[in-house]
C-alpha cells in the first residue's frame, strides 16, 4: 500500500505545521513569573508571620499560608490574562504571553482553579474570616477587570490589604477582633503600594488607555504622593497600638518617614527616575518592621 502523499498539488491543501510545543520547564517559569511572584510571595509571607507572631495554632498558621498564597495567585494570574492584549500591544517582552511562555487561556484557568483553592480552603477559619478574605480576593480581581483605569483604582487597594489582616486576625481561635489601627495600616499600605507599583508603568498603561489615579495625578505628583502615604501607614502603625509606643518601634518608624521625606524629595527633583519607586518599596518594608515591633499582641482587641 503506497503512503499518502505530502506533496501539494492542484485542489490539494498544503498541510498544517504542528503547533509550537512549549516546554514544561519554560511554562512554569511563565506561570511563575505572571504570578507576579514578588508581591505574591511578600503578601502570603506577611499574613502568614502574623498568624504565627499572633501564635495561632500550626493549622490556622498553614491554613493562612494556603488561602492567601491562593488567592494572591489568582489575582497574579488573572491580571495577566486579562492585559495580555494590552501588553501585546505595547510589545511587553518580560510578560510570559507575550514571550510565548504560558497562554492567556492557561492563565484564565489557573487563576479560576487558585480561586476555588482559596476559597475552600477558608471555610474551616469560619465565615467572618472566610468572607473578609474572599471581598480582599474580590477587589483584586475588580481591579484588573477594569477598576485600575478609573479614578477609584486606589479603591480596591485599600480595601484588600485592609482586610488581609483583618482575615488573619478572624481566623485565630476564639472572639478576638482586628483593632481599628491594624485596618487603617493595612488600607494607607494598600494605597501608597498602589501609587508606587505603578510609577514603572506609567506610560505604557497610558498608551493602552489606562488611566488610574496615579495617572491622573501625573509621574511627579505620584512619586511624592506614595512615600507620603506610606509614612503616614508608618506612623499609625508607631501610634495605634495602645500604650506608649515602643522605642524600638518609634525608632524604625522614624528612619521610615525620613526614608519617605528623601523619596518624595527626589521625586519632585527627578521625576523620571526608578529611585522614588525604590524608596517607597524601602518606607513599606520599614513600616512591617514597625508593626512586628509594636507587638501583634496589640492588633487583636
């Protein structure tokens, strides 16, 4: 029996070359990298040392790990997968879909499944803690389906990092409640991360029409704004607890708001340049020191 023919001719179609096959290495470095790894990593290990400094028991502590590491990777994931038009457009190489790493559908799929993980590994916390956590998830989620093209895009921020948390705190054994001040550290964090994260972004997203707050204000306005904001989370975070402040905790949250002062300085002065952006990065790490230092003890009232 003769083989079929490979050849083309009259009325005949040419064959179809196979897709291109990734490798499995290379799309879990893709997943890996449109997780936005960095906050993912940052946020799931905050929450998780507040478990434990909160001394949680180990499955409540595991438990935190599980639901928010989830739910932070949903929102990773999902942010990808709705911007990879828009990075295409503006020919984002270091995003995994436009460099062929992972596709938008994988990305839209692994970030439903990170949902329902998240989602039902936080039942067991109750359905205060449970629900505070899905609204944080929510906001998230709000943000990337358009939110952070509107004026409100500082909006989802707050709330999430507000309730994040305020869910470690709901998920602990027995009555106990976030304290006012925990919430209003979380939310002016949330803020000024916001207004900072997207300072390396800015006209890219403007060229793809998004406009969001720190857009509105403009690159200048926003590089001292962010800082700002997160030396005033710094100084709640000094002052809230109650009882007098610790020294070691005022001491920190000193060094944190003339850390701000000097980003916001060069921001007026260097508008375009990556360090207002840096030292804003470098007043939020400050600011979680200062509440370690301020005893978690005190954020459960």
């Amino acid at each position: 029996m003769r083989e079929p023919s490979t050849t083309t001719g009259p009325g005949r179609a040419a064959p179809r070359d196979p897709a291109p096959r990734v490798a499995p290495g290379r799309t879990l470095a893709g997943m890996v990298r449109a997780s936005h790894a960095g906050p993912t990593v940052v946020v799931t290990g905050l929450a998780t040392a507040l478990a434990a400094g909160l001394a949680a028991p180990p499955r409540t502590v595991l438990l935190v790990l599980v639901v928010v590491l989830a739910g932070q990777l949903s929102i990773g994931w999902s942010n990808d997968w709705l911007d990879a038009a828009r990075d295409r457009a503006v020919a984002r190489a270091d995003k995994p879909v436009v460099a062929g790493a992972v596709t938008a559908r994988l990305l839209r799929g692994a970030a439903a499944a990170a949902v329902v993980v998240s989602v039902l590994a936080s039942l067991p916390t109750g359905v205060l803690a449970a629900g505070a956590h899905l609204v944080a998830v929510a906001a998230g989620w709000a943000y990337n389906l358009g939110l952070k093209a509107t004026a409100a895009s500082w909006l989802p921020y707050a709330l999430a990092f507000a309730l994040l948390p305020g869910f470690v705190v709901l998920a602990l054994p027995g009555p106990g409640r976030p304290a006012g001040w925990l919430l209003a550290v979380g939310a002016l964090l949330g803020v000024g991360a916001h207004l900072a994260n997207v300072l390396p972004d800015l006209e890219d997203d403007a060229a793809t029409g998004v406009r969001g707050l720190p857009h509105r204000l403009g690159r200048r306005a926003a590089s001292v704004l962010a800082p700002a904001v997160l030396a005033v989370a710094v100084v709640v975070a000094v002052l809230g607890p109650p009882g007098p402040p610790r020294a070691a905790a005022a001491t920190v949250g000193v060094v944190a708001v003339l850390v701000g002062v000097v980003a916001g300085l060069v921001g007026l002065r260097r508008g375009r340049s990556r360090a207002p952006f840096t030292l804003a990065m470098v007043v939020a790490v400050l600011c979680v020191v200062v509440l370690g230092l301020s005893g978690t003890s005190r954020a459960v009232v």
